[in-house]
C-alpha cells in the first residue's frame, strides 16, 4: 500500500524542493498511525551490542533528524532507526538549498550542517515515546560554534544514554568545518574517553548504552589504522562505516555533483563497502560493524554482510525507490540466507572482507 502510494505520489514529490520533499515525508510519518509491521523471519534475527534486532536492516541518521517520526519508521519495517544528528544546542545548519537530488546517479548531496533542534527537545520526545519498543539509536554531532566539541559528545551522551538503545560519535559529517580532524588518532581518543565516561556516568551502575563510532569512507588506510586501534583500546561497541563521501566519481552525470556537501547513494557503494571490509580485518571480531553507502538492493545490502556488516543501515535510496525497498531486501536477504542452507545470516557475515579489501567480489 506505502510503495503504491509513493510510486503514484513521487513526481510531484520530485517536484518539489528536496529539503521540503524530506519535511514533508518526516510529518506525514510523525502524523500518520503507526503500522504494526509483519513478523520478521527469523533467518533475520540478529545479535549485535548486546541487543536483540528482528532484521539486519535499518534507517540511517540523517532522515528523521529530530527524532518526530521513530515510530512511523518502525512501522515501515526497519529492525531499528538512528535519529538526529543531535547537538547540545539548537542550530539552524547551513543556509538553504542545501540538499540536491541527483536523479540520473540515483545519489544525494546535502550540506545540512547538523540543523538541529538541541538536545533538550529530543530528550523530551524519547522520554514521551519509552515503552513502546522497537530498537532506537541517536546520532550525536558538536556545534559548529562550540569552543570544546569533545565536551558536546559528553554531554549528549550524558543525557541521552538513558532514552537510547545506542549512541552514535558521528565524527565523520564534512558539513560541520572542522569535524573531521577528531578522526585524527590522539584527538580521537581523548572524544572517545570523555564520551564513554560521560556514558558510564549516565548509567550509574545500571546498564550501559552501547556507543559506537561512525567515520567516513574517505579516510586512507593509515588513518584508519589509527581510528580501529582507538576503538578497540577504548572497548567502543561497534563502529558504523560509513557516512558520506566529498569525493565525486567521475560517473556523476547531473549538474548538482558540483555543489559542495557529503555524496551519498549508489555512487557511494562501492569505496563504502571497501572501507567497511577493511575496518572488518583491522577489528578482527572485537566488536560488530553497520554498513552504510549505496544500499539500494537485497543484492547490496548482503555485499555489506560479505564485506563484514553485521547489520546495514540505508536512507538515499528510499528517495528513489520508496519504502516497499525495506520489504525487498529484507526478503532478499532471508533468501540468501535458505540458499546458503544456514539458519541465520551470522555465518556469512565476513566471508569476502579479504577478496573485497582488494577490490574483488562486488
């Protein structure tokens, strides 16, 4: 019903202003019901940070910024959604238009600049919506004016660990100038410490919130080394490869791939994935990976299992393909799983990192 409605509905919605196209998609999900998806096959069922997910398959951060639509999204069928990015105080980002739909790439630009409504307000929505289930992350970012961003992570994720089933350091936005020097191994760090003890401080002696890394895929090989061996020395519990890139492939056909801000869509799938099967062999199992970039198929989305993901996220492409593509994949990938005669997908997860970081297998 959802994929016939968007399918009838999406040239008036390309129509449209991307950025209002997107407010407008977040309040219709905030103000519809919520739909009580059908049962997940089981061959889905994944463990990761100590949490139980019903599907491998999730929605990015970026979309739902302000947490409004959690539970819409739940109900497309998503086996959890990362909200925000969020900041310590409310932002306006950056000037519109700040966001391009490239159609004949099937990609998106944006240079939102983390606009957001601060921390306060989505505290307040989480706490309004605890107890109704459905696994819930929330991206943090610093901003744009703060005089310590390391302090920024703290205190979100102070307030936030409670209200959260997981904390995402998004270090690895390209709109915010700056940022991305914390990926910088001794910067990296010291955010890394602070934010994990702000996050022991929130749980009190109770349950800590999973905290994982987000980070870009354009980081060199070096870069990376020095990011897994932060994350792996400071017990992060996972790490989400990747946000979106400032490279333009030389493939880009529509005009907006001059404009600056992160690239993201199918252009991105192929340097996502390598970074990610790279991150895999430096972790060497000691905490889970997400995939992200280019999920656009069932198809992808099990060559981010094979490249070493043991969960994936997407977004991008639901602007051009609508939401029967969370259905789609997550069929895709049960099939994979019965065609490999195994009852889950965990025993695939990795079984092309090597071949992949070579560039091989996609």
């Amino acid at each position: 019903m959802l994929s016939s409605l968007f399918h009838l509905a999406r040239p008036l919605i390309h129509r449209m202003d991307a950025e209002a196209a997107h407010r407008l998609t977040v309040a219709a999900l905030a103000a519809a019901p919520a739909l009580k998806p059908a049962p997940d096959d089981p061959v889905l069922a994944m463990e990761a940070f100590g949490l139980s997910f019903p599907n491998p398959v999730g929605l990015a951060a970026g979309f739902d910024k302000h947490a409004e639509a959690i539970d819409g999204a739940l109900g497309l069928g998503f086996g959890f959604v990362e909200a925000g990015g969020v900041t310590p105080l409310p932002q306006p980002g950056n000037p519109r238009p700040r966001v391009f739909r490239l159609v004949e790439d099937e990609a998106v630009i944006n240079r939102y600049g983390f606009n957001s409504e601060g921390v306060e307000a989505m505290a307040r929505r989480l706490a309004a919506r605890q107890g109704r289930g459905g696994i819930v992350g929330i991206n943090l970012g610093a901003n744009k004016d703060s005089a310590d961003r390391e302090a920024d992570y703290a205190i979100l994720a102070r307030r936030l660990a409670p209200l959260a089933d997981f904390l995402t350091i998004n270090v690895s936005s390209p709109n915010t100038p700056g940022l991305r020097n914390l990926q910088a191994e001794s910067a990296l760090d010291d955010l890394v410490a602070r934010t994990l003890a702000a996050r022991d401080e929130a749980a009190a002696g109770g349950k800590r919130t999973p905290v994982l890394l987000k980070i870009a895929p354009d980081l060199t090989l070096p870069e990376l080394d020095g990011m897994v061996a932060v994350a792996r020395k400071r017990g992060i519990d996972g790490m989400i490869v990747s946000n979106t890139t400032v490279a333009r492939p030389q493939s880009l056909r529509n005009a907006a791939k001059a404009e600056t801000g992160g690239l993201s869509g199918k252009p991105l799938f192929a340097a996502s994935t390598r970074i990610l099967a790279e991150t895999f062999l430096r972790a060497e199992g000691q905490f889970p990976l997400i995939g992200v970039g280019g999920i656009d198929s069932a198809e992808a989305a099990f060559a981010k299992i094979r490249a070493g993901a043991t969960l994936v996220q997407l977004y991008s492409a639901l602007v051009f393909k609508g939401p029967g593509l969370v259905k789609e994949i997550k069929t895709g990938l049960a099939a994979q799983a019965r065609r490999a005669g195994l009852p889950r997908l965990t025993a695939l997860i990795g079984r092309d990192a090597a071949a992949i970081a070579r560039g091989e297998g996609l």
